[in-house]
C-alpha cells in the first residue's frame, strides 16, 4: 500500500511538471509499444503493486487512463453482479470457465496459414479459403500481431468492444479485415500471392509478439517463396470503444481531434487512413543484426507511397528497444494503418493505394517482373 501511495503522488507530480522520457528501458515489443513514456510507467507500477491490475492488464488490454477503482477492479459500475463476484469469487468461476472455453475455439493451422473457427458461426467472408484464384507461391506474408485491434465504430461496422479498448475478437471488425482488402487487391488487381494468416496472437496482449513470432517462423519455413513480411496493425492512443459499450461515436466529438487529424486525408474526394511505418532496432547476438536493410525497405515504401499520393505516409519510425520479428527477413516490416480514431471504411479505403505502392516497389527491386 505504501508503494501505491508513493506511485500516486510520484505520478501526480511527474504531470504536474509535464515530465516526459522518450523511452521506458522496457526491451520487450509489448511493452516498448505500450510503455513509452512516463504515464504509462505509471500504470505498470500500478500493476507491480496491486497484482490484480496486472491480471485485469493482461487479459484486458490496456485501457487508457481510466485509473478508476472500477477499472482498476475491473468491476463494472452498471452491472452490481459484478462486483458481487468480486467479493465472492466463486461466482466468477463459471463465466471465467465460459471465457475460457470461448477463446479454446479459436484455433490456427500454422502450418498453411488457415485459421479455423469452431463452432462455425464465423461470417463466410473471413474464412482463409477464399474465392481468390490462387497465384501460385506466395511472395508476401500478410498477418496480425495484435489481430483484434479495431476502430471507431460506425452504423455499418458495428460492434462491441472486448478483451480492451477498441478491440473485438470479430475479424470482420478488425484490423484483419483491412488484411483481407489488401490481400484481395494485391492479388486481383496486381497478381501478386500473399498468404494472409489470421491467427488471434493478442489474447494476453504481453505474450502478443512471442506469439506471433512462432506464427511467422513456421510460416516462412513452409513457404520459402516469401520475400515480404508485413506485420499489419492501427496505431492507438487512448481509448475510445469501452469494453461492453454498445455505442457509435460521433466522429466530430472524439476526444483527441489532433490525433485523429493526423491520420485522416482525403483522396479523389474519399476519406482515408495515412499510415506510418515502424522499424525495430533492437537485435540481440541470436538474431540477424542489420536492422537497416529492414528500415531501408520501409523508406523505400513510404517514399513511393508519398510519390504517388503524397501525404499519405507519415514515415517511419525506428524504435530502439524492439525487434518486432523483424529480424526474420531483410523486408520485415510494421505498419500501423491508422489508428482508433479512424473508422474502419477510412482504413480498407487505403488498401487500394497501399497495394499499388508495395506492387511498385516490388516491381522495383525485381521481386515481381
């Protein structure tokens, strides 16, 4: 207790005086991504110190600031249930047992990259086995370390958040569906095979990237033809979609329209999503160590994106302590197609133009002819 207090008052200064540090010294990717400034050192305190934020954490997501005692308790203010299973964790047993068995269903075939559903309620247009007449090996890994990040939602898209702020374990209303869009369109309209891989990495959002790594490792052991490995996400700040909120925000009133505005364009009359390109530095003696040529890709990428619909890359970033899985090919990269503050139509309207910028360069380096 006397660790929290000190926390608190150490946080509440920190705010005060505006302090910021550009990088938490956290070396793995979940964290590095989640943890890089000194607000968010503070929740991991709180984590160390109350280890039932830890669980609420791990399973949840991170949420934000919402540093309430009911977020902190992860009990739900609306639902008195809730915080009588907290008191009485018996109670809690079968719908923890029920949550369990929901996420047991999910299962990959990592071996040929097909994600299967059971039981089979999923929508028929998310299934890997697609009417795409298929173009021979694949050149290009298409997947999803953080697969149910997702966006604002909107009448056509709608969902309910879970498992954390602005995330749904539906792939149709995730950032696996702007996969789909860019795989469809990289193989119908430039014939270039990809193998988009829809495994849920993020159900403990910590062990995301370990997961996703053994995803990526037996992907490219099977499939030596793949020459392109991009690891698709949104970009986050905050919270917007509550977990359990059934609500369509007004775009026009979300809370941070800065940062919104930074990932928002306009092109031929069509609002899309900008979208930015992060590299990892960190190697370690065990892996490849020139993280440059993956940077170099990424430079290259944004560079002809920008040629060709200038503005719609906001660049690349390096982070110093993350690797991203990056070491596994020289065209390793990350990119984060907009962000929760985008809608999900403003994302799969950029696939289009982000598949001709990769057909491009590809074309360029003499991947494809």
């Amino acid at each position: 207790m006397l660790l929290l207090i000190i926390n608190i008052l150490g946080y509440k200064w920190m705010i005060t005086n505006n302090i910021k540090t550009q990088n938490s010294g956290i070396i793995t990717d979940a964290f590095a991504e989640e943890y890089n400034n000194v607000d968010d050192m503070f929740i991991m305190a709180i984590n160390y110190t109350m280890p039932v934020v830890d669980v609420s954490f791990k399973t949840q997501g991170y949420s934000g600031k919402d540093l309430t005692i009911a977020s902190l308790l992860n009990i739900d203010t609306n639902n008195p249930l809730s915080i009588i299973k907290y008191q009485i964790p018996v109670l809690a047993q079968g719908e923890n047992k029920n949550a369990s068995t929901a996420k047991n269903n999910i299962t990959s075939n990592v071996d040929n990259g097909k994600q299967t559903s059971k039981p089979e309620e999923a929508p028929p247009d998310i299934s890997a086995n697609s009417n795409i007449k298929s173009l021979g090996k694949p050149i290009i890994l298409l997947y999803h370390t953080h697969t149910m990040e997702s966006f604002v939602a909107t009448p056509k898209y709608k969902y309910i958040a879970s498992y954390g702020y602005d995330r749904t374990d539906n792939l149709n209303l995730s950032v696996a569906k702007v996969g789909d869009y860019l795989t469809d369109y990289l193989e119908k309209n430039y014939g270039i095979s990809v193998l988009h891989n829809k495994t849920i990495h993020d159900y403990n959002y910590d062990e995301s990237y370990y997961n996703s790594s053994l995803t990526v490792k037996k992907l490219l052991e099977n499939n030596p033809s793949i020459k392109v490995a991009i690891d698709l996400h949104r970009d986050g700040y905050g919270g917007i979609m509550k977990p359990g909120v059934d609500c369509i925000p007004a775009l026009s009133s979300l809370p941070n329209q800065p940062y919104r505005n930074k990932y928002i364009m306009d092109i031929n009359g069509e609002r899309i999503a900008k979208l930015m390109f992060v590299i990892g530095a960190r190697r370690t003696k065990d892996m490849n160590e020139d993280w440059k040529k993956n940077y170099e890709f990424a430079k290259q990428l944004s560079d002809k994106l920008n040629e060709l619909y200038p503005g719609i890359s906001l660049g690349v970033e390096v982070h110093t302590y993350s690797e991203y899985n990056q070491h596994f090919l020289d065209k390793a990269i990350l990119i984060e197609l907009g962000c929760n503050e985008n809608t999900l139509e403003e994302a799969l309207g950029t696939t289009k133009y982000l598949a001709k910028g990769l057909y491009e360069v590809l074309k360029e380096d003499k991947i494809i002819n």
